[in-house]
C-alpha cells in the first residue's frame, strides 16, 4: 500500500503530495518534510496541495505542530508568480476535525510573514480551485512511498 505520494502540474509549478497513509505519526511527518525539500529544492516558486484527506488520526501534537509552523522553513519553496506576481497558495487539507484542526495550527503558527499563502480546506476540490489548478494536470510523479512490511 502506498503511503504517500508527490507530483507535479509541470505546466503551472503545483507540487501535491497525497498522503494514503490512515495515521500520521510523527516518523512520517518527517520523512515527507524531507522528502519534499529534496524534490522541490531545485524549483519554486510553487503553489501546493498538502492531500491528508485520507489520513484518519495522527499521533502528532498540538506542541510539534506548533514547533513546526514557528521553526520550521517551509518544504516547498513559497513565492509570487514569476509570470503573473499572484501570491502561490499553500493548501492543506484535512476532512477528519483533528486533521483539519492541526493544519490550522500550523497556518496560526507561521511566523514566516508569509500566512496569505498558507491555508487549510475541508475537501480536495476546495484545495484545487484554492490553487487554480486541476486533477488532470499533474503529469510528472516526483516520488512515491510504498509501505514495506
């Protein structure tokens, strides 16, 4: 089973990561946040769609979530448009209220100056139109995690 996956709409630089995995534990969290600093370290701009929708629980605190929103650079370069100088949205989102209510945390958190970018939605589709993007267009898989026993 996949744990999670990273792509990219190469056309219009929107990395999405979508997260299969049903818990969130605090070792997965990490290896995400490395693994999207390594794949969009090259690039940036971008817009992003963090997908956590199937994500059921998290053994994640509300302090670690914390640390993270205040400490933390972010994974994925944040910026304007080169094209149009529009600010490139950052979505989570959550359908579960704990997930949705950590990724709140983390957008209140942010001390980056940067909190216009980075927001929180209840579905997939709001995150798309949030990112002027579409399903269709993500054509390039950067990464994808498969879950060994």
């Amino acid at each position: 089973m996949n744990e999670y996956q990273i792509d990219c709409d190469t056309v219009h630089s929107v990395i999405r990561l979508t997260v299969t995995a049903e818990t969130m534990t605090e070792e997965l969290a990490e290896e995400i946040y490395e693994h999207l600093v390594e794949v969009t370290s090259k690039g940036g701009p971008y817009a992003a769609i963090f997908d956590l929708s199937a994500t059921k629980i998290t053994t994640l605190s509300t302090d670690a979530v914390r640390s993270w929103g205040r400490h933390r650079p972010p994974a994925v370069p944040m910026g304007c448009c080169p094209l149009c100088n529009h600010l490139r949205k950052q979505v989570v989102v959550g359908t579960e209220p704990v997930i949705f209510g950590l990724g709140r945390v983390f957008e209140m958190c942010g001390e980056r100056g940067d909190n216009d970018q980075f927001e929180v939605a209840g579905s997939l589709e709001d995150a798309y139109k949030m990112v002027e993007d579409l399903p269709e267009n993500f054509n390039e898989c950067l990464l994808q995690r498969v879950h060994v026993d």
